[in-house]
C-alpha cells in the first residue's frame, strides 16, 4: 500500500452507460484498450496504476512535461501496449490535486486545450478524453464496435461514467472507486 495517489479505478457497473441516472450525475467518457499511467509533473515520474515506475515512463515524460497542464498529476491512457492501434498516443483522462480538490468540470478546464480523441485513434500524439452526449451513447456505441472490427482488434473497451465531484483517487492498487463505474463492450 502507498501513501501517495494512485489513478481512479472504476468499477464495474450494474447499469449501462445508457441508464438514465448517469446522465443526471456523471460525465461519460470513452474507455480505449490502453495501459493507465499516473504522471507526477512535480517529481517528474510515470508510474503504471500499481505505483510502480511504468515500463513506458520515458514516453510520459516525453508526450506531458510542457503539455500546459497545470495540476501536479495527470491520469493517461497509454496506447500501444495491447493494440497496434494507437501506438505510442497518450490519451489524457484526467488531472488533479488531491491537496485542492475539484469537480470535474474544472478539471477538464485544465486539459481542454489538447486535442480531443477520435474513434480513429491515431499513433504518437498527445490527446484527451471527450464527454460523450448522453442521449447518443448506443450510436457511439456502434461506433465504437465498428472501429474495432476495422482494427481487429479491441480499440474501445466500452464507457467511464465519472461523477462530477473530485478525482476519486486510490492509494491501494487492489480498490476501486465507486464514484467512477465503467461498463465494457463485448466484442
């Protein structure tokens, strides 16, 4: 067990991501078939979600020192590790402080000036996790499953559906965070 903040796991939901309370009170984003990593930008350190020096920190460091995100840790997806889809991208999810706590909204204000994530996953850039519309999520649920027959390969797992409070973060590798929930896409 660690003192220091690990990245929010979600845990399994018993709902869909279409279910009418997630639209009430969550964020629903896309969830991508990468390997999650935990930037530290006031140690300079990439840390795989165990805690653990990531076998991919010299990517992190490369694609986020500079990157304009100005809370101390940034919650990513690293693509390329269980898909050739992707292949050296960072998909930014989330960035905090877990000693100046904010809900969601003013989060994604820190990171809105990256490039929004396509359903066609490009290799070797820097980009960040949409919200999706609510009211669309079976379409973009379609959408997802045809990238992922395009591919051959399971690109998009499915849905996160983030309450709008603060970051959720664990300091124990085996917890989730219930105030996350995600629901996967059989493919």
């Amino acid at each position: 067990m660690t003192s220091s903040p690990l990245p929010a796991r979600p845990m399994g939901s018993a709902f869909p991501a279409s279910h009418e309370g997630f639209a009430r009170c969550s964020a629903i984003e896309g969830k991508l078939n990468g390997w999650r990593g935990l930037f530290n930008q006031k140690t300079g350190i990439g840390y795989n979600r165990h805690g653990k020096i990531a076998s991919n920190h010299n990517l992190m460091v490369e694609r986020l020192v500079g990157a304009g995100i100005k809370a101390p840790f940034i919650d990513c997806e690293i693509m390329g590790q269980r898909t050739k889809t992707g292949k050296g991208t960072i998909v930014v999810m989330d960035a905090f402080d877990p000693e100046n706590p904010k809900p969601y909204a003013e989060r994604m204000k820190d990171i809105e000036h990256l490039e929004a994530v396509t359903f066609d996953v490009q290799p070797n850039k820097l980009l960040r996790f949409v919200c999706l519309a609510h009211h669309k999520i079976n379409s973009i649920w379609e959408e997802m499953n045809y990238q992922n027959n395009k591919a051959g390969e399971v690109v998009w797992e499915g849905f996160v559906m983030k309450a709008l409070g603060k970051y959720p973060f664990i300091t124990n590798p085996n917890y989730t965070s219930p105030e996350w929930q995600k629901q996967r896409i059989r493919w």
